[in-house]
C-alpha cells in the first residue's frame, strides 16, 4: 500500500516529457555562440503542440492517453537529434509534425465515422493495385527506389501509403472469412488471399523497394499464426519467403551487395562496407554515457538523418539513450497488444494488432541493420527518423489505434453503468 501511495506521488508522464524537451532544446540553444534562439522556439512550439493534443486525448476521453505520450518521446528524440544534425531539418521535421497531428486526428474520426471499413475488401486491392500503376506511370526514382511521386516540389513515397492499405486488407479478410468460405471452398479461398498478399508485395519489389515488403512479409506471417489453424499453410508460406529470400541473394546484385557488406564489412570498408562500419564506430565512440549533444560527429555516417538516425543517437545519448528508445517503442508495443487483445470485433482486432506489428517489425528491421544483426533495408525508424511521408502516415495509422481504443473505453464505461 505504501508503495501505491508513492507511485501515485510521481511526476505525471507528461510533465517528465516537457522537462526532457525543456533541457534538450536548451542544449541546443547553449551549443554555440552567438546564441540561436531558434532551437528555443522548435522547442516551444513542440511542447505546446504535444500539450495541447494530449490534453484534447485526456479532456475529452479520447482513448488510450498513454500511446501518444510515448510517441510524443520519440519524436522529441528524433527532432533533438535531426535539429542538431540540421537546423533547417529540425524546422522541417516540426513543420512535418503539424501535418502528422492533423493525420492523426484525421485518422481517428474518419475511421470512427465510417463504419464500413471491413466490407472494402476488394478496394483495398484495388487502390494498391491503383497506387502501384501511378507510381509506375508517374513517379521518379530517389536513392533507387522508384516509389515517389513528386508534385510541385513536394514529394510523397507511396509505399507508406501502400502499408496502411495492405494491413486494411488483412484485417477485412479475416473479417469477411467465414462469409467467404460459405460461398467458396476454403482452399481456393486461403489460395487466393495467399496470392493476393504476394502480388500487394511484389508490386512494391517491382519498385525497387525492398524494406517495405519485408516488414509487411513479417506482419503478414505473423497475422497468419495468430489466425490460421492449419500448419500447412505456415509452412508454404515459410517456404514461400525463403525462396524468394535465396532468388533474390542470388540473381538481384543490390541484395548480394548488402548481404556482403553485413557479412563482413571490414573487406571492403571504404565501398560496400562503409555505412555499417561508420554506424558501428559511432555507436563504438559514444560508450554508454554518450558524448553529449553536439560533441560527436554523426554527420560521418552516410543518411544519418534517416536509415542510421538510431546510430546518431547512440554515439551523441549513449547505449544508454539507444536502450531508452527501444523501451519506448517495447511500450508502444505493448500498449497496442493490449488494445488489440480487448478489441471484440475481429476487424479491429487484427487492424490493430497489424498496425502495432508494423511499428514492431520496422523498427526491429532497422534498429538490427544500423547495428549488423540484421541486413540494412533502408527503411526508417517510426517517429524519430527524418521523412514527412513516413512520419504522416504513422501518425494517421496511430489515430485508427486511438479511435479503436476510445471504442473500448466507452464500451467499458457503457458496462460499468449498466452493472450498477
């Protein structure tokens, strides 16, 4: 009892957040002289917005108050980090974070307000099926992957939008199954899905994206586990994976490249090996303490801003600030686990769990590759790695995980009055 007393004692989540902004922001500021009061107003502003959002979430019983919060971590994280590599991308990634908000929120009352998401099974093909020829007809090709459109000098990658719409199709799948298998035998049916999911892949591979189809292989496996009684159908899929993995090391030269350079990057260090090798030398150099905001040098490692932010963070925050952004996104992880498992309706339930496994697997993809556990995939880490697509569409897919668990609340809220 004494211990509850105490725990209701500390600072609320929140607060701790602003301190934490308050005193990085500051660093910044204090870094060089003349002072810049720049990174002040970045800093600011940051922390007004955050407020305001989780006290609309809090105020207005808006579901779970806590995913936000710990969003709201990574992102200041990531914004310190970007600011200090950058100041123009720090302001940038700020300008970006606006955007974000309003796709969260526009996530979380379109989702809300139409309520026939799971029935739009074979427009989710479609769209995807649609996204992919406009990008083909239309898009450009940056740093290899021809996955941009650009308009007007604004660019958008449309794999981000390509994710959202591949875990909509799962979950109205596994919805609409058993309607499914009324009308159709369940081999056709389990083959056909089996083929679509491949081709909503491939069409990303054909794109010349390869992060992107590998989280979404990892998600798929993993909703088919969870769902799926027959071990068989694991198993072909199992196989399914390792045969493409092996065609694509043997006939596709960008992937035997990084499976060398993961191999042992120390043979050729100055070409194929050079990102990792810098990545590790940084993560290397900061020890666990760090050396301090604006005392390492990051800007060595080629696309810190994006693929290797978390190596930036380790070498300037320590291992100690590298494990402190993993338990973030384990928390994040496990909040969204536990709204899936209270979810009733099996659309929201593997809505949730796919979008809570995205967050998962894309940041255990390129957390592994900065430091060579896994190979590098060129993907970037939600909410703290430079990109407005990226950063728009988690904040979009983070409002339909909001919207599902404001659904609970009220259900929950909706017993409790009817059991009095």
């Amino acid at each position: 009892m004494q211990l509850m007393r105490s725990a209701h004692k500390l600072p609320h989540p929140v607060y701790m957040l602003v301190l934490v902004d308050i005193f990085a922001f500051s660093l910044l500021f204090f870094r060089e002289t003349p002072y810049d009061i720049s990174p002040l107003i970045v800093g600011l502003s940051l922390i007004a917005s955050i407020l305001m959002v989780y006290f609309l979430i809090r105020g207005f019983k808006l579901g779970d108050e806590y995913i936000f919060l710990i969003v709201s971590m990574l992102f200041s994280i990531g914004a310190v980090m970007l600011y200090r590599l950058d100041s123009e991308l720090g302001i940038k990634q700020a300008k970006w974070l606006g955007i974000g908000l309003v796709a969260f929120f526009a996530g979380y009352f379109i989702f809300g307000w139409f309520k026939v998401w799971d029935r739009l099974l074979f427009f989710y093909m479609a769209a995807s099926m649609g996204l992919f020829a406009v990008t083909m007809g239309f898009g450009r090709e940056i740093k290899g992957s021809n996955n941009w459109i650009v308009f007007q000098g604004f660019s958008i990658q449309t794999s981000e939008i390509a994710k959202i719409l591949f875990l909509f199709f799962l979950a109205s799948y596994y919805s609409q199954r058993e309607k499914l298998f009324a009308r159709f035998s369940k081999v056709r049916v389990t083959a056909a899905f089996m083929l679509v999911a491949y081709l909503l892949m491939g069409l990303l591979v054909l794109q010349k994206e390869w992060g992107t189809p590998l989280v979404l292989f990892l998600v798929y496996f993993a909703v088919i586990y969870i769902f799926e009684k027959d071990v068989r159908i694991l198993l072909v899929n199992a196989l399914a994976a390792v045969t493409a993995g092996t065609a694509g090391v043997l006939f596709v030269h960008h992937i035997r490249v990084r499976v060398d350079a993961w191999i042992n990057p120390w043979a050729d260090i100055a070409q194929k090996g050079y990102q990792i090798a810098q990545s590790l030398f940084a993560i290397g150099a900061g020890g666990f303490f760090g050396t301090g905001i604006g005392l390492g040098r990051p800007e060595l490692i080629p696309e810190v801003r994006t693929d290797f932010i978390f190596s930036a963070i380790c070498e300037e925050m320590g291992i100690f600030g590298g494990v402190a952004v993993i338990l973030l996104f384990l928390l994040l992880v496990y909040r969204g686990f536990k709204i899936a498992l209270r979810c009733g309706e099996v659309f929201e339930k593997t809505l949730a769990l796919g979008i809570t496994l995205m967050f998962a697997f894309q940041t255990f993809v390129i957390i592994g590759g900065v430091i060579k556990l896994l190979l590098l995939t060129g993907i970037t880490l939600p909410f703290i790695s430079y990109g407005g697509s990226s950063l728009v569409t988690n904040f979009a897919a983070l409002g339909v995980l909001q919207r599902i668990s404001a659904k609970q609340a009220t259900a929950e809220r909706s017993t409790a009055y009817e059991d009095r």
